[in-house]
C-alpha cells in the first residue's frame, strides 16, 4: 500500500528544498555516467579498431558515429543535471520530459547509428537469431512496448519507482529497452530483420500513436492528482499538483505524438524519392531498350 502524502518540512526530507533548485547546477551520478561511458566506448571500439582487426568493414559512416554518440549524450542529459532533479524531486511534467528523452530521442539514435556489420557478428552466435527475430517482430515490439509503457503509469508502479531508487533504475532500463524493440521496425538497423515495407512502417508508427494517446489523455483529463509522490511534493514554481499532471500528459499527448507523425513524414519521403529513383531508372531502361530496337 503507498504511504500517504506528507507535507511541509517532511516532504523536503524525502523531496529537497524547491529553493535549492538551480538550472545551472548539474549533478553527476556516477552510474549513469559510467554506463553512458561503456555504452559510447564499446561503439567506438566496435566501429574503431574492432572493425580494422576483424575486417567487419572498410570503412564506417561519419554520420551514424555522430548519431550514436548523440543518443548516448541525450541518456546523459535526461538522467543527470536539472532535468533529473526536478523529474525526481519536483514535478511530474519534468519526468515525462525525461521519459520522452529515453524513449522517442535517444533509442532511434542508437538504431540509426549502428552498422549492420556490426551487428552481424552478434546473430551468428548460437541462439541469438532465432531470439533476435522473435523480440523484432512488429506485431512482438508493440506488445512489448505498450505493456511496458501502460503498466508503468499505473499509479501503484509509478510511485513506487520514485519511492525506490532500484526500482526507479529498473523503470527506465525497461523503458529503454522496450523503445529500442519499438524502433527496430522502423529503424532497420538490420536488413536481414526487416519485416515492413515502407507504407506498413507508416502505419505501425501510426498504431503506436493511439495507446500513448489514451494514456495521455487520461492523465491530462482526470481531475485528481493520480500520483501521490508529486502531490506531496514541495511546489516550485506556480504550478499545483494538478497543474503539473495536466502538464506532463499535454507533453506525451502533443510532443510525444509529433515524434511518431515526424517520424511518419520521414519515413514517406523517404519511400517516396527510392520510388523516383526507381521510375527514373525504369525509364532509362526502356529508353536504352528503344534506342537499341531502332537501330
């Protein structure tokens, strides 16, 4: 059962004191910052001197190093710094902020970035294709992901994530996980994986809209606080307990919607100038075809 809300002098024992908060002060935790450091060192050893020794490739694309390493300094940004104190001491809306971070920015980034020869080493181990291609279905990653996503914003489990570091810890590896299976489909890090044409990718990314709305919108509408955490929370700033929630489900309903019909629009475009490259070269074809009869 979740303790109820405690107030006044209590609640910044648990909290912090609002009138500490500094957007210039950046607190570094040293987990994250040594995770963030293995995760970009074992990427650049892969596409570093891994790839020369073991002849993975000839060369790596600048572009997927600096999408990579991207992703790696969203993670750090979201879970450090003031966006890490206010989403845990102070403010719901500050924690969906994070949450969009480590699940919409920083997993397409990593896809992106990644080689496929990079990842070929990998699948040939024993076991790891037939696993690979089960957790990379469509169909798998959106089970996955929206239960993950749904189960968590239950008030029972989120509270308890703020309550305790280790499950707050467990939260977010969860969430990143599942966003990485989210994108994969997308992303096709991997051609040997890939299941969706680009109109079906249109469609999935659309899909995965609707249950994050209807999370969304039920926060954004209800008219009580649903997390006790934040309700006992200091205020910083103008914003009631209220004010916050109604905030933070405006922020995954409207941004957190904008990322997948980005995403949509990119992946069109996308389709669309390979079907022009097709047709022109169609073209070429038959013109070669024409000359050739007429002569």
């Amino acid at each position: 059962m979740l303790a109820a809300p405690v107030h006044g002098t209590l609640a910044w024992l648990a909290h912090g004191n609002p009138a500490d908060f500094s957007w210039t002060r950046w607190e570094i935790h040293a987990s994250v910052l040594i995770g963030c450091l293995l995760f970009a060192g074992a990427y650049l050893a892969g596409v570093g001197p891994l790839r020369r020794r073991y002849r993975l490739a000839d060369r790596v694309e600048r572009w997927q190093v600096v999408a990579f390493l991207s992703g790696v300094a969203v993670l750090f940004v979201a879970l450090n710094g003031p966006i890490h104190d206010l989403s845990d001491n102070f403010l719901f809306s500050a924690h969906m902020v994070q949450h969009m971070l480590i699940t919409m920015v920083a997993p397409p980034l990593w896809l992106i970035g990644t080689p496929a020869w990079l990842l070929r080493p990998l699948l040939r181990r024993r076991g790891v294709w037939p696993v690979a291609r089960v957790l990379t279905h469509p169909l798998i990653a959106f089970i996955v992901y929206n239960v993950v996503f749904i189960g968590w914003h239950f008030p029972a489990l989120y509270n308890a994530a703020l309550e305790n570091h280790a499950v707050h810890i467990v939260q977010h590896l969860m969430f990143m996980g599942a966003a990485v299976l989210m994108w994969w489909p997308v992303a096709d890090p991997l051609p040997e994986l890939a299941r969706l044409s680009s109109p079906l990718q249109m469609i999935y990314l659309f899909a995965f809209g609707v249950p994050m709305s209807v999370v969304s919108a039920l926060i954004t509408l209800s008219e009580n606080v649903l997390y006790p955490w934040y309700d006992a929370a200091p205020r910083i700033w103008t914003l009631t307990a209220l004010d916050d929630q109604q905030l933070g489900g405006l922020i995954m309903w409207i941004p957190g919607g904008l990322v997948f019909w980005a995403a949509i629009t990119i992946v069109f475009f996308r389709w669309w100038r390979r079907e022009q490259a097709e047709d022109a070269r169609e073209r070429e074809r038959l013109l070669a075809t024409s000359h050739s009869a007429s002569r």
